[in-house]
C-alpha cells in the first residue's frame, strides 16, 4: 500500500517540475527502482493511471530501470549480488558487507512537451 503515497509524491514532484518548465504535457517519466526498495512497478503503474487522470501527466509513460542488489565484501573487496537467504561473501564467506546498490527509488528524468 506504500506505492500509493509513493506515486502521489512522485507524480507531485513531476507536475512541479512540468510547471516551472511551462510544459503543457508529460510524455514520459524515467524512475529507478532498487530491488530492495520495497516497490512494485505494477502497483506504481496501476496508481499513477488512476492519479494522473485530467493532470498534464496523464497517459505518460513510466519506464522503469530496475537496480539489482550488490554487496561489497569489506575483508577482501569482492563485488556480488547476494542470494535471497545467503548474505555472505561467496569468496571469503564473510558477513561484513556493505550494500552498494538495490535500495535506490527516484525520478531520474522527465520528458515534457
């Protein structure tokens, strides 16, 4: 149910920026959605239809670049998208990681008329 409070936000962030460029139409916005968000394209998708209706966004398309997550290994560096229950390192099995991708959610762009 976040994604409705999400997508209201969004859509308000996109409306902004649409009026201070004086664009009579939002053709199409450009989201990034980490793997880790917690956000359903589908759902963001379904809100927005019904949340743009009579704004210049209406009909705008959303695209979506969906991030996976990855994992840096403090001990020894290594890079890797870590399982859904195993959160080791696969090289040296350390646990000491730090996440560098997966939990990103913005708008990355906006296309106006």
């Amino acid at each position: 149910m976040h994604e409705m409070a999400i997508t209201r936000s969004m859509l308000d962030l996109v409306l902004g920026e649409a009026a201070k460029a004086e664009a009579s139409k939002v053709t199409m916005i450009n989201i990034v959605l980490g793997e880790m968000s917690g956000v359903v394209d589908r759902c963001v998708q379904f809100y927005f239809d019904y949340m743009s209706k009579d704004t210049p966004a209406e009909g705008a398309e959303l695209c979506f670049r969906n991030v996976p997550k990855k994992a840096r290994c403090r001990k020894c560096g290594n890079i890797f998208s870590p399982g859904d229950i195993c959160w080791s390192c696969d090289k040296c099995q350390s646990l000491e990681l730090e996440i560098i991708s997966g939990n990103e959610l913005y708008v990355e762009s906006i296309e106006v008329e």
